[in-house]
C-alpha cells in the first residue's frame, strides 16, 4: 500500500521534471532546451547546467517573429576579449521576404534594427522610385574580429552589431550596386541618398560612398554605443 505522504512525494518530483523539460516559461526566458542550429543545446558549464536567455534577448525574437524574419540561434561566439557574440542570430530573410545572401551574423538588436529598416524604409522607398520591391540584399560583412581601419578601435563588427551592404537587387531583375552612381543615373542617385538619410534613425552609424575611400562600395550600418546618443550619418 502506498501512503498519501508517498503520493505527495511522488507529484512533487513529477511536477519537478515536468517544469525542466519546458523550454520556457511567461516570462519570456529560456532554458537549456532552447535548440541552436546543429541540433545542440545551451550551457554554460561542464556539468550541463542550463543557460537562462536574458528576457531582452527573448522579447527581440519574439519582435522578429512578429515580423515575420527567418533567422537562426547559433552558438555563441567567443573570439578573445573584444570579440565575440553571447546570443547571435543568422539573419537570412527580412520583412518582405527580403533575402540577405549570404546570410548575416548578428546580435539579435541589429537584426531586429535592419528588419524595422528594411521594412519601413527600404522597400517603401525601392518601389517609390523603380516600381518594384526589394529582393535581396548582399551583405558584404557581419560579425568579424576586426577593428576600424584594421588597427584603430575595435569595430561594431567585432560585437556583431554592424552590417555591410554591398548590392541591392529588385524583384523586377534589377541590380543596384552600391557606390557612387553616374551622373544621370537619377533613379539610381535617390534611392542610394535615401537610404543613406532615412537609415539614420534606425542605427547609431550610417556610413557610404563618398565618406571615405573604405567605404567607397557599401553601405555600413552599426548600433555603436556612443556618449549622449550621438550619431554618425555621412
């Protein structure tokens, strides 16, 4: 015969288990069954102990759900000190089914600020001018360990918070490349000038043809902190 205080014992361990299995909870963290690409999960010891995602981190997916953006979780990336990614998503298509080939390594934030851009901004403006959506963007780097001018500060690439853009192609065919257009090139002039200024209020630096020769074939956008929320847009 099993005594009550047997039974008690028994749902208190079952409900114990049942609570571990979940992924989450309503308060929108996440433990170690949160899937990462390659079929592995999250942890932050060698003892298996399950990292929490921080509840920033799960409300900005939620946002890019919402959206309707494909990404990926990957694992963390840790590259030295200054280098490295804790939560990084791989961004592969925004809003729009805008493609981003090849896909992106970012910080969840950066790509959450390049979906609202592409979508409120981009696409808008692409059909404003030429009639036709945007398809896919090409991105020409994401996270990489590197710093400004290769021996400056480390750059917002090295956190994952920055994304060059190197090409911009329609769903009519057409491909806009980014670098200073021809001097009749009209259609081609607005769109590059409008998303130069109207990236400005989504990202803290908007950088492109004719800044400086490095920049000279692509759009850099980052979300580098800086004193007193000062932005960069040349």
């Amino acid at each position: 015969m099993v005594r009550p205080s047997h039974l008690r014992l028994m749902a208190a361990i079952g409900g114990a288990l049942l609570a571990l299995s979940g992924c989450g909870d309503d308060s929108g963290r996440y433990s170690g069954a949160y899937g990462f690409a390659g079929g592995f999960g999250r942890t932050v010891d060698g003892y298996g102990a399950p990292a929490v995602m921080p509840r920033e981190e799960a409300e900005c997916r939620r946002k890019l759900k919402r959206m309707k953006v494909q990404y990926t979780d990957v694992a963390p990336i840790h590259d030295g000190p200054s280098c490295g990614i804790e939560w990084p998503v791989q961004l592969t298509r925004l809003p729009g089914k805008v493609a981003v080939e090849p896909a992106a390594t970012l910080t969840c934030q950066m790509a959450l600020a390049t979906a609202v851009w592409a979508k409120e901004e981009l696409n808008p403006s692409a059909r404003w001018r030429f009639f036709s959506g945007v398809e896919k963007i090409r991105n020409g780097s994401s996270y990489r360990c590197t710093r400004i001018g290769g021996r400056g500060k480390w750059s917002a690439h090295a956190s994952g918070n920055a994304l060059d853009v190197m090409e911009i192609v329609l769903k009519n065919g057409k491909s806009i490349d980014v670098t200073k257009p021809g001097f009749f090139s009209f259609r081609q002039k607005g769109l590059l000038n409008a998303v130069r200024e109207d990236a400005c209020p989504y990202f803290t630096t908007v950088l492109g043809p004719g800044y400086d020769k490095a920049h000279g074939d692509h759009f850099h956008f980052d979300l580098m902190s800086r004193k007193n929320g000062y932005r960069v847009c040349k």
